[in-house]
C-alpha cells in the first residue's frame, strides 16, 4: 500500500470516528464510574475512550513523521555516497583512459621508430644492391670491351693479308 492509499484509509478512519462519536455524543458523554486500578472515578468512558484513541493516534502520526524523516535522511546519506563513490570511479576511469592513452602513444612512437628504422634499412640494401649491380654492369661492359677489342684485333689481323693479295677490304662489303 503505498503513502497516498494509507493516508487517504487513515483519514476515511478519522472521518468515521468522528461521525460515530457525534451520532452517539450523549451516550459517550454520560458519566459513569471508572477503576484506574489504584483509585475510582466518575468521567464519560467514551469521552476517555475517544482522547486515548486521539492520543494514540497522534502518537502514531508522529511516529510515521519520525520514520519518514529517517527514511529521508538516509535515503540522502544514501546519495552523497552514491555520488562520491560515482566521482571515485569517474576519477579512476578517467586515470584508466590516460594510462592507456600514454600506453598507445608510446606504441605508436615504437612502431614508428621501428618502421623508420625498417625503411632506412630497406634504402640501405637497395642502394647497396644498386652499387652492386653498377659493378657488375661496369664489369659486363669492360668485360664486352674487351671481348670486342679482341674481336677487332682478330678482325684487323684477319684482313691485313688481303691487301697483299691484291684484295680490298672494301669490295667484300
């Protein structure tokens, strides 16, 4: 049952209890004789009957204003807690996300380094490949040179004695 239905059920039962008093005041304010257990006296029981049920009903209102102010403070202890517990994980999370931040950067900068460090060594292989391969071309050429130069050496040695026969090197071509 929630506040509003308990409230509404508790004032329905004032409301009843008053009308029942009213309907029955005479009754209720005839004097009769009363045992305290200790004395006797002459007062209208339902007039006593009706102040002790309004006092204990009082005392039982104060008693839920009591609780629910209780209730309310606790529930705000309650919410400063959640909230300083909320601002330590934020905080904590936070210091999480700039940990792996500088984690990344630091990566990042390795890997680069590692890959300007491949690239260096990649151009220096290349260009001793290339030096290489130039000697090697050199190589070839002066190898070619000399293989042509022996073949014009045979070629001019060849055809020197065809002059002397009467022959010349131009009536061949």
């Amino acid at each position: 049952m929630n506040l509003r239905a308990f409230s509404l059920t508790l004032v329905l039962a004032f409301v009843l209890l008053a009308a029942f008093a009213t309907l029955n005041w005479v009754t209720m304010a005839t004097p009769s004789t009363l045992n305290l257990g200790f004395a006797e006296v002459s007062a209208p029981l339902g007039l006593v009957l009706l102040v002790f049920t309004a006092a204990i009903s009082g005392l039982f209102i104060v008693y839920l204003v009591l609780l629910q102010a209780g209730v309310i403070l606790e529930a705000r202890r309650l919410t400063k807690e959640v909230k300083a517990q909320r601002e330590l994980a934020d905080t904590a999370e936070a210091s999480r996300f700039t940990e792996l931040h500088t984690l990344l950067e630091g990566e990042l900068r390795r890997l680069d380094a590692q890959g300007a460090e491949s690239t260096r060594e990649f151009g220096a292989r290349i260009e001793r490949s290339e030096r290489a391969m130039q000697d090697r071309l050199a190589e070839a050429a002066g190898a070619l040179s000399a293989h042509l130069g022996e073949i014009e050496d045979k070629l001019d040695r060849a055809l020197v004695p065809l002059p002397a026969l009467g022959v010349s090197p131009q009536a061949g071509r």
